[in-house]
C-alpha cells in the first residue's frame, strides 16, 4: 500500500477560505482528484481529517457530505477517519494554557479574559491509496 501525505490546509471556518461543510469537502475531493495521481496513487482508501473540537461544522455534516460527494472519485471506496483535537485557550492576563471547557469565559487561574488559540480548525491530514 502507498502512503500519500499531504498538508492541504483548508480552513473550514475562518479568513478568505471560509464555506460550508459540502463546499469544504468538495475543495478537498477535487485537490485529492488532481495531486493524488501525481504520486502514483490511483485509489484512495484513507482519508484523515484532523479537526477541532471548536470547528464551527459538525462532523455529521462534513461525513454526510463526504458520503454523498466520492461518488464517481478515486476517493468513492475511502473511509474517512477523524482525529479530534481540543480546544485551547490562552488567558491574557497571566498566559495560563489549558483545555477549553464548554460555557468556559475566563481564566480558571486568574479570572482574566481568554482567547482561542488552537482547535477551531477542520484539515485534511493524511490519505493513504494505492
């Protein structure tokens, strides 16, 4: 089985790149389409999409779309595997780092304001074909 990686950042919820789920999913399907083959890899098997637990999508939404798009795509037979990672804030008072919690609105150290520093992002990560 031949590996292909990628670091295809296609941001889901923030900047110039902002779409909805099917847009996004249709972005990474027609990426897959042209650069896949360049690698060698005709059929893709795997695709890992690592995302945020503050993403603004659902994953119901972006598998609905996924199952409803590979049709007809080198990707139609693929699984798609999400790696899930959480939300992180800064405090801005004291620098304090931790896990976001939900209805969480200040620093749990020092009750400083806080600021989403990591886990909005929806990627597409790895895929793997032959």
């Amino acid at each position: 089985m031949t590996l292909y990686y990628t670091t295809m950042k296609i941001q889901m919820n923030g900047g110039k790149n902002k779409m909805h789920g099917f847009a996004w999913v249709n972005e990474v399907l027609n990426r897959i389409e042209k650069s896949a083959p360049e690698e060698g890899v005709t059929k893709v098997h795997m695709i890992y999409i690592v995302r945020g637990a503050l993403s603004h999508y659902p994953k119901d939404e972006i598998e609905f779309a996924f199952h409803t798009l590979k049709k007809g795509t080198i990707c139609e037979d693929a699984d798609l595997i999400f790696e899930d990672k959480p939300g992180i804030v800064r405090c801005l008072k004291c620098k304090y780092e931790n896990e976001w919690h939900i209805y969480e609105k200040q620093c749990e150290k020092c009750n400083g304001p806080i600021e989403i520093i990591s886990g909005q992002e929806t990627e597409l990560f790895k895929i793997e074909g032959m």
